[in-house]
C-alpha cells in the first residue's frame, strides 16, 4: 500500500470550520486548502493517530499505544461525529502484527471508543466520513507517557507497515493534537488534580457522559464571556521550525518534563503529531499556523503529499 500523504493537525473543544474572521481564519483557510488536496489524492485509508481526553481511556488501565483494530465507535464530544466510524480491520490487525515484530507493544482495541481527537480531524479532512479510519490513541494524559523519541519510532514502524500491506491502496496518514495549551491537567500523579477529579480519571467509566457534559458546558460558557487560554506562541514556531528545517531530533530530544513546561499539559498531544511523521518519514511542504486564545490553542497544521495533483 502507498503512503499517499500525511497531515497533521491541532484540534479544539472550540472547534468551528465555519468561514469566519478573526484569528481561526488562517487556520480555517489551511484545513479547506488541505481538505481539497485530500480529495483530490482520494485515500482508501485513513490511519490517525490522536490523544483521548477521558472519554474512553482510563487509568484503571492506560495503554502507551492502542491500535483499534476492528469496531471504532466516536463519541461525538464538542459537536464531533458520533456513532460507527467506518473501518479495516485486515489492515489494522496486519500494522499490529508488524509493529510488534518490530519490538513495540501496542494495546489492541476490538471496540475502540474515540473522542474529539481523532474524530475532528477525520471529519475536516472527509467530511462524508466515507474512508475507513485505523486509528492509533498515544497516550498524552499521564504516565505511562511514551518518550517523543519512541512515538517517532513507534511511527516509523506504523508506516513501514502500511508500505508492506500486500494490497492496493492509498494511505493517509494524520496526526491531530497540540499545539501549546494548558487544559486542566489529567494525569492522577499531578498535584493540581483534585482528589474528586483523580478518582474520576481512575474510575470514572460508568461517568463519562455526566463528566462531559459538564466540560461541554463550561466549554459554552467560556465561550459567551469570550475567556481565552494562554498560548506559547514562541514555542510553537520553534517547534514549526524544526520541523520546516528537518530538525526532529531537536523536537525528539525534549524529555516529559520539557515539554509540560514549554507547551504545557496540551501540548503533550504532539507525541501524535511525531508518530505520525515518522510514518510519513519523509519532508513537510506546507506548515500554518495561526494562535487562537479564545480556542485555548495554538492551531497548527502541516502537510505533505506524493502528489498534490492527483
């Protein structure tokens, strides 16, 4: 099978493609842009890999990697698409089997429940959601958080994988998650978290749709009153940077500690974002990005195709 392209993108609870002005419209005109390229190369496949906000991962067991194998089930948090999303099994199992003959040892889903992070870039780029998905949760809540270096790895085993898939077929690659923000924290080792909320990251299953819907509404009334989050938009071009001047080993040399620092709890979703370039394991061609504070985020995306005419 041939990698066909890869994407990588921020996502928000505040997500809103809709034409608009202000600080999302540069990073609205960069999705469309990539959105018509993506139609154009016509994938048979989408393998996204993405974070899961507490929706269907906890810590009374937290994968480093989960690889969904057969049935995706999204969430529909934040306006997401909800319900089935469509998939391939032969495919998923095949990347899981190769991956651990490489020496990684993903969790394996035959249910998988996915939020936000991967169902929004899914939908930006399909918006029919007429492509099987595999999609692959990184672990960026808390421990055990994987290294950035063995994301990239872990990545590149995905991808060569997918090019040794015995069938036809175009591939795309996506990575959604970051950049810089700063979310509550999620990790039940933070002392920032309160022992009501540690037990809810522990426990909390049979509680999911009750917690959502109280982010849901504080997500709306953050929105109204026009609050915003802080952004490290220095940060966030450094990285760009490095990535714009094939520096990965730059990014890869950041440890846990590095990263919570400079981008914050958010930014440790861009552990998705380097597995999914060592799975492109090849040049980025085009890099926006655009800081949104009332999205909480610094909205990054970046691309790169085999052919962009197709």
């Amino acid at each position: 099978m041939q990698i066909a392209g890869m994407v990588s993108m921020a996502h928000s609870p505040s997500w809103n493609l809709q034409p608009q002005d202000g600080p999302p419209r540069p990073y609205i005109e960069a999705v469309f842009r990539t959105r018509d390229i993506v139609a154009r190369v016509k994938p048979d496949l989408l393998v996204v890999f993405g974070p899961d906000h507490v929706r269907n991962f906890f810590f009374d067991l937290m994968p480093t990697f989960c690889i969904g194998v057969e049935q995706v089930t999204a969430f529909g948090d934040y306006d997401s698409p909800g319900g089935d999303l469509p998939n391939s099994p032969e495919i998923a199992h095949f990347i899981a089997d190769h991956v651990m003959r490489d020496g990684f040892d993903p969790a394996l889903s035959y249910n998988m429940g996915v939020d936000h992070g991967i169902s929004q870039p899914v939908a930006a780029l399909v918006p029919d959601l007429s492509v099987p998905v595999v999609p692959i949760v990184v672990n960026a809540a808390g421990p055990p958080l994987p290294t950035l270096a063995r994301c990239h790895a872990f990545g590149r085993s995905v991808g060569a994988a997918i090019r040794a898939f015995p069938g036809a077929g175009r591939a795309l690659i996506v990575g959604s998650g970051g950049m810089s923000h700063w979310p509550p924290a999620v990790s039940p080792d933070s002392p920032e978290v309160s022992a009501e909320t540690r037990d809810y990251l522990i426990n909390g299953r049979p509680r999911v749709h009750a917690f959502n819907a109280e982010r849901e509404a504080s997500s709306r009334l953050r929105r109204a009153e026009a609050r915003t989050g802080p952004i490290n938009e220095a940060w966030d071009h450094w990285f760009l940077e490095c990535l714009r001047n094939d520096r990965i080993e730059d990014i890869i040399a950041l440890d846990n500690a590095d990263l919570l620092e400079a981008a914050g709890p958010g930014g440790q979703e861009l552990r998705a974002w380097l597995a999914a370039l060592g799975a492109w394991d090849g040049p980025i061609t085009n890099i926006d990005y655009c800081p949104v504070p009332t999205w909480i985020t610094g909205m990054g995306c970046i691309s790169a195709f085999e052919t962009e005419t197709a």
